[in-house]
C-alpha cells in the first residue's frame, strides 16, 4: 500500500512573522517502517510559540530545525502499521517527532501510547493532558513555588498555558490575575475560570492595572510574553517575588537578544530569583503531572479549550501566525487528518 | 564625664562618586546611655559598596539614609559605658548601627558581644568573621548551589567577598576563575589564594579570557560587579547555570535603573536560575556559618586581608571611593579610633 506523504519543508529562516513562503509542502511517497518502527497517520499537530524559535537561528534549548528538514512538532496520530512489539494498528500514539506532516515513521521506543480518557477529547492529549499541562504544572509548582496567599499573575492569561497556570494557582490558594487581549478573554477569565481579576491590556496600561488589582504587590509572574508587560509586571515583584520564565512570545518575531526588565537591580535589591524552564526537563515525571491535572479535571476544578484549525496541513503556517495576534480561542491545534 | 562625638551627616544625596561634600562631620557632645542602652566608642568601620547605595534615593533592601543623618555604617567598637545586664567596659562589641561617627548609644539588645579569636585581629569580625563573611559564606552555598567540578567565576574576586567566595568554591570542589584589576590582585588570586586562573579586567577582555580559561562554560555566577564584566560572564552560563547577585557596583554611582544582560533570554533558553541575596537575610543563621569560617581559617584554607586606612573620621568619604576604583587591598576598614 503505497502512501503518499505530506511535508513541510523549512526553506529559509523567516524575517518577521511566518508566512508560507517560508516553507515548502511537499508530496512524497511514505517509505515502509522498518524494524522496531511504526508508521503513524498523524490526526493533530501542536502549534506552540516555541515553533517560530525552531525555525530562528537563535540560540536556544534544541538545535534550530535545519533549512531542507521537515519543520518539527508534536502530533497525535494513529498506528498504521507496527513492526514493533506492543503497538497494533490502531493505537493512539504521540510519536517521537510527529513534524508538520501527514505520516511519521516513528522509532517505537520514542511513541508514546495514549490511553483515551472517558470524557475527555484526543485533542487534550496535546494540551492540558499534554506538553501544555506540563508546562503550567511544573512551571508553576516547581519554579513559582506559590504559598497560600500569594499574588500570582500570569501573562497570556488566555493562552493554553496561561489558562491553566492561572486555575492551578487558585486551587493552590492563591490570589491570581490574569493578563490577556480583549473583554472576551478577561471575562473568561473573571468568570468560568475564577481568577481574581483580569487586565485587558489592549485597552488599558497594564502597571496601572496591576496597581489597582493587586497594591501589595506581585509574588509570582508567570511570563509567558517578554517586552514591556513583562516589566510591568516585574516592576511590581515584591520582596522575594519569582518569575517563572516559560516564555517571551513578545520578541520571538525579531532577530538578536531578547531584551529584560528595565531595572535588574531589582532583582538585588528585592531578593527576586527569575528562572528559566522548559518542559522537556520535566518529562520524566509527566506521570505524576498527568494522575493531578486528570483529577483535577475530573473534579470540574481545571478547565481548558482546544481551538482545532480545520483545513489539513496547508494551513498551518497561517495558524502558527495567530499565536503572535492572540486570534484563537484556546490551545492552538491543526487537524491534519480525520480521527479514526 | 562629657565625651564629644564626630560623626558624618549626609547633606545632600551624591551624584556620581561620594565626595566629602556631600557630607559633614559635626561635633556634638555625646548624650549618657539610658537604661538597657550602651555607650560605645568605635574602632574600626565598615566600608562597603552598598554604603553607596545608602546615600541614594534609589529603591534597596534598607531605607535610604535620610538627609541630615548620621551615616549608616556597620563597626566594631568597645563599650565605655552599660546600662544593660551582660555588657561591661572593655567588651568588644558590633552595636546594632554603628554609623560614621566616634560614639554610638546602642540598644544593647541590637549589640552583638565579639568573643576574641586567638590569633585573629579585631578587623576580621568587619570582614571574614563579620558581614563580609557570611555574604560570601551563604550567598555561595545556598545561592550559587555550587558541586563538585563545576566551574565557577567571581567578579570583584580580590575584593572582601569575592576572595572569600572563590576559596569557599574551591573547598567545596569548583574549578574557580576570578575577575580583578591588575596583575598583583590577579597574582595573589592564583597564588596564596589557589584560585585555577584569573582574568584582569583591566588588560583583557574578560570574554575573550574566559573562553581561553573555562570553555567548557560557566555554572556559577557569583556577581558582585554588574554591567559589562556580568554580560561578559552570564553570556557564557551553560544549561542549569546560576547566578548570584550579590552586588552591582559599576552601576551605583549612577542614577536610574542598573542594567541587565543584554540577552534576558538566555535565562529562558539556558535554564538559568538568577537569584539576588541580601546578607542581612542570614543574619539569624550567622553562628553555622561563623563555625564553619572558622574553622577553614583555623586550617589554613581560608585567608583574608584587612586593609584598615588610618587617619580617623574625617579620611571615610575618600576611603570609601576606593572600593570604586580598586585602590585599595583587602576588606576596606576604617581606623575610628585606638583599640583599647
């Protein structure tokens, strides 16, 4: 049975935001999995900031993907084919490194097989039972370290890892405000998710709306963004205040450093500890992560949305692009082909 | 009997370096002790880089010295006069704030009482025995978290504190690089003191030397400089590095913010983890760290030197911009008046 793949190859770094022309889709025949390998039809594909830094040449936490490479990212698909023990036809895998496109051989030994969870949709398996789960579970619980009490505020409030980062704090007991893009988002946030106050920043300046929702002070900034709302924030970090740092989508877009609060010092001066993370350090104890945030689901306590970009493959340059305008509604995914 | 105190009185916040005519020294006769109170004549003054910061309006861990105050200061004095139980003339003594002047009436619940060391001056309780110390004693271990074989720098390394934190480094296992001005300090750090190379900043470019000295990259960053030698150190921190920011002197003597490295996103890319301290944090755990300092000493492992300007009062503002020139050569002290 021949299969005919799709790909997107990395042409050329892109200058500014992506856009399509800065990769190719290709069509190529699907070679057969070998040994201790498994063919896997992909079903959805994660779009994550942290996508636009594969494509850079910036110094970062994995090599940058290679210009001619199939651009790399996480997908859930199904088995096709196995030639490995403990994998049939059928399964619901993550594969090592799905990529941006329809089929991956996968090493069997790098697939994970993911158990469906009554309730809960395939999808969650790329974001809150997923990389993104992870992301505000250890984030939050390991490098923000948040007492009972405490001031949380988190930065893309409304995004994937925002969301959760948010809800995680309250259920830890503290007060937790949220930065997010448009009275859509605050009242989300405000409402279904009982966070404590949300700042719109595109309608008002986020300092003086920090000052109004939380005088005493920041304990913890959860950064997901960079640039001036990140120093609006840290500016406002009190005596032994924490930034968590996950990310800084704000300069992601932009060649050379990405530029740091105005007044380090601060960080002398309050006895502040910043510190930076990032995910793949904490796989090995997803287990845990994974057992908390299904029970907290399951209690109703912690709540998120899946955004699923129709259209396959070919759009996902386009949907990758929206991540850094704020246009989606939850974790941003591209279906790539149907669920079995 | 009526004593006659000198003491400085800050006039007017400094720009740039302190000079002595942003203070004065006033003549005033000292009043006697009341009850639970002591009297007591200095010997020695502290001089410290964040005497500087004192003098400013800038945000810090201690409220600015107001204008028209004595100075703050830390000293060693003997007591002359108690009106408290446990406190007789003759103890040597740290009176809860000393500041720049020749008489302190002291809560004597805010004094510690110095029990002498064999063999040991006075000065070394203003220096590795006393604040000096501990900052270099907890900001290394419980900040820069050091392990065996990794590699750590410290700027400002010949100074009172960085000497102290590259030996400590060295006992715990480091391979240490320290950072000074001139040939003799960076001598002296690579000889009596066993650090495994040193950088003069003042002949080299720090960069360039360090990846001559430590390819392998950087795990501890203990800051005591700020600026382009931290830039020149934290852009070489590798994945889990850490730094201590124990101090930012080239930035004091300005005003505005202190500037951070210029790539903040090596934090988020590198995992790293910066932290600032304050040593009065520690001061409730200072027995632990005095026991184990003195026993280094008491072993040869750790040395220090006292660099005590004599000439009374009237020389503090001069001697105190030293530590921003590096003219001098060990913990800087002031001679106040004779030990008794």
């Amino acid at each position: 049975m021949d299969r005919l793949n799709q790909k997107w190859i990395l042409q050329h770094r892109p200058a500014g935001g992506v856009s399509a022309a800065d990769l190719e889709l290709v069509h190529a025949p699907v070679p057969p999995p070998r040994d201790g390998e498994l063919l896997v039809r992909n079903l959805y594909l994660s779009l994550d900031p942290t996508n636009r830094l594969w494509m850079s040449a910036r110094e970062q936490y994995l090599p940058p993907v290679g210009i001619g490479e199939v651009m790399r990212g996480v997908t859930v698909g199904v088995v096709e084919e196995s030639r490995a023990d403990g994998f049939a036809p059928g399964d619901i895998v993550m594969p090592g490194e799905g990529g941006w496109q329809l089929y991956t051989i996968s090493a069997a030994r790098l697939a994970r097989k993911l158990k469906p969870v009554p309730g809960v949709p395939l999808t969650a398996h790329l974001s809150i039972l997923g990389p993104t789960g992870l992301t505000a579970y250890f984030g939050l619980l390991e490098i923000g370290q948040p007492k009972p009490g405490e001031v949380l505020v988190v930065s893309a409030a409304a995004g994937a890892v925002g969301s959760a980062v948010g809800q995680i704090g309250k259920i830890m007991g503290c007060k937790v405000i949220g930065i997010a893009g448009g009275p859509a988002k605050c009242a989300w946030l405000t409402g279904a998710l009982g966070f404590d106050g949300a700042v719109d920043y595109k309608a008002e300046d986020v300092g003086a709306a920090l000052d109004r929702l939380c005088p005493e002070g920041v304990d913890i900034d959860f950064e997901n963004v960079g640039g001036t709302i990140m120093n609006a924030v840290f500016e406002r970090l009190r005596q032994n205040g924490r930034m968590a740092l996950c990310g800084m989508i704000a300069g992601y877009n932009d060649e050379g450093p990405l530029p740091g609060p105005r007044d380090f010092g601060r960080i002398l001066m309050q006895r502040l500890t910043v510190r930076g993370f990032i995910v793949i350090d904490y796989l090995p104890r997803a287990r845990e992560a994974f057992t908390r945030l299904g029970q907290w689901i399951a209690e109703g306590r912690l709540k998120w949305k899946d955004h699923v970009v129709e259209g396959g493959l070919a759009g996902a340059p386009d949907a990758l692009s929206r991540l850094f305008t704020g246009n989606h509604d939850g974790k941003l995914l591209l279906r790539i082909s149907p669920e079995p």
